[in-house]
C-alpha cells in the first residue's frame, strides 16, 4: 500500500508539471498564424534581371528574389502560379519558365525540347503540383503531367494566328486559353477562345454570339466546369453557367477610356463573386454573375493599368498595376474585402502579375 501511494504520488507529479504550462498558464505561449505566401512578376530593371516578389504575410511586406539568377537576365516575366508557401512557378520571355521548391531561395529553368526561344509565356495554370498548364506566342499551349519533367506542345497548326494570352484549366480534363487573333481578311486582332475537354486530345475554337469575338480576349477564370467568364478589351466579357452550351455577353458601363477599360484580370470566387483589375485604375467587384458591379476606389498612385489581381479568400486580396509609360509599377492589398484598399509597394518596373496561396 505504501509503495502504491508513492507510484500515484509520481504520476499526479508528473502529470501537474506537463499540465502547467498549458492548462494553468494564464498567459499561454500563442500559436503563430499560418503564413499564406504570394509572389509578383514583372520586368526586368536596371538589375539587369526579371523581376520577382516574395511576400510571405499575405502581401503586407515583399522582399526581390532572383537578382544574378543568370535565367533571369534580360527577361520580362508575364505569369506566375503560386502553388503552396513553398512552391512557385514563373513564365515570360524567350521561352523562359522556373520554379522554386524553397520558398524562392533558388529559382530553377524548366527546359522544354521543341519550344522556340521566340516564344513569349503569358500564362500559367496548375491543378496540382504535377499537372501543369502554360500558354503563349505564337499558338503555343504546353502541359506537363509529372511536375516539369516532360511536355506535351500541342498542335501549333491548329493555333496558328493565335496569341494567348490567358489559361484556366478548371480540372484536369477542361481547359480554356484565350487571347487574340490575327485576322487578314478583316486587317486586325479579334479575340479568341479555344478549349478542350479531354485533356488535350482535341481542342475547338469557341465563338460567342453576335461575333462577340471582334473583342480582344485578355483572361478567363472559372469557378467549375459549369460557371466561366472570358474578358478582355473595352470592358467586353462572355460566360456560361451551363458548361459552355450558350454563352452570355455584357460589358461594364463607365470604366474609362474610350469603350471603357480593359479587363485585365478577373478571378472568381464563386459561380457569382468575380473582383476584376482594369485600366485607369479599376477595381470593380460582382456579387451577382455580373448583373450588378461596384467599384471600389484605388490608392496613389494613379495613372495605372491594373494588370493583376488574385485572394488569399473573401477579405484578403492583392492587385498589381503599372504607370501607363511602364516608369513603375505598384502593388495594393485589402484586409477587409475591398472597402479600403492600402499601397503594399512600389517598384522601379513594370509588374504584370501576381499569384496568391489560397
């Protein structure tokens, strides 16, 4: 009986003193937040080098990543993908692709056999860390399955004219990339959409009603396979809730500029919450599938395109732009979905894009 004392004796003193700190602390040591990361891109500047931006605190503070990367020299950087905290893909020009598995510490060339160093990366999409979209010019749409070691190019006849400069794949079968068309018959650019839904196998060319395709196409986002918006030249967008069967087109009155503003980029954060980045500094947002848009002002300073927008989730977002001659670029952040938006950064060079983890 004695020893048995003793043993519950040792046991309630053991367990008090791993108990203390946390059941009796009136003051626990707290958990740090979990950091959400988010890069930006853009041209190279008298470093000579592309540019990119780490952010590890949902954009609050950015530090330059990549100066004497000697993959970066002279390159102007055009998309970006952030997949996790951790990793990172980046594209641009002279057939210019990267990625990072440490944070950005070193950025690493993605070859790609068979791709022109003429060709110019625009836009990057991933489904996973395996399943890999990118898209470009001329006609260029690649997808690499396993990571970035092998690529598929896809039939550059059947893109041929074309220019795109956005991508979405929606899931690992459908995939939109859109942008522009060169078109001799009728001595211009008109936009255009291209799309598969097996993958790759075969792709076809979209065209919305009333040749809504005499608009040039910038960006598309889905929210699935169902919901999809395509946007781009003078306010000018299309979408479908029905998995592409019918196609509905709109504009957005009162933008700026003549035929108003370009959309630039537009996410979706539902099938009805899309939030766009415009020229002369639009911020526009809907909550409604695009029946009604609210505008939320921008900060100094002024006189931008805004080239990129992307969420951390409803209240936390980052939107980059560039002075309209490319002088500098800035990068805004919101903590409260909108209402006010706060200036992040400022940069010698012109900013194009940005990514955020979501």
């Amino acid at each position: 009986m004695k020893n048995s004392n003793l043993l519950y004796l040792l046991v309630f003193i053991i367990l008090f003193s791993q108990c203390k700190k946390d059941c009796s602390d009136p003051n626990p040591t707290p958990v740090p937040a979990q950091k959400q990361a988010a890069w930006v891109v853009g041209n190279f500047d008298k470093t000579e080098y592309g540019t990119i931006l780490y952010s590890p605190d949902k954009g609050e503070y950015w530090t330059r990543q990549g100066v004497n990367n000697p993959e970066l020299k002279n390159i102007n950087l055009q998309g970006v993908f952030a997949v996790d905290n951790q990793n990172a893909w980046v594209a641009g020009d002279s057939a210019s692709i990267l990625k990072t598995s440490d944070t950005g510490n070193t950025w690493v060339k993605v070859s790609i056999p068979g791709i022109s160093k003429m060709t110019s990366f625009s836009s990057i999409s991933i489904i996973s860390s395996d399943n890999i979209w990118i898209s470009g010019s001329p006609g260029i749409i690649i997808n690499s399955t396993d990571g970035g070691n092998n690529w598929t190019i896809f039939d550059t006849a059947f893109f041929s004219g074309d220019m795109f400069q956005g991508i979405h794949a929606v899931n690992g079968d459908i995939i939109y990339a859109v942008g522009s068309r060169i078109s001799k018959s009728k001595g211009g650019e008109q936009g255009t959409i291209v799309r598969t839904i097996n993958a790759g196998q075969s792709w076809e060319h979209i065209t919305p009603p009333d040749n809504y395709n005499r608009n040039e196409w910038i960006g598309v986002c889905a929210s699935d396979p169902d919901n999809v918006v395509v946007h781009g030249g003078h306010s000018h967008y299309t979408h479908t809730t029905d998995g592409g069967l019918s196609w509905h087109n709109d504009s957005i009155i009162g933008t700026g500029g003549t035929g108003g503003a370009d959309i630039n980029d537009l996410k979706m954060l539902d099938k009805n919450t899309w939030w766009g980045a415009f020229d002369y500094d639009g911020i526009y947002i809907t909550n409604d599938g695009g029946a009604n848009w609210t505008n939320q002002a921008s900060v100094p300073p002024f006189g931008m395109w805004l080239l990129g927008i992307d969420y951390f989730d409803r209240d936390n977002a980052l939107i980059v732009g560039s002075e309209t001659t490319g002088a500098f670029g800035k990068i805004i952040r919101t903590s409260n979905g909108g209402s006010t938006w706060k200036l992040a950064d400022v940069r010698d060079p012109y900013i194009t894009a940005v990514s955020a983890v979501k």
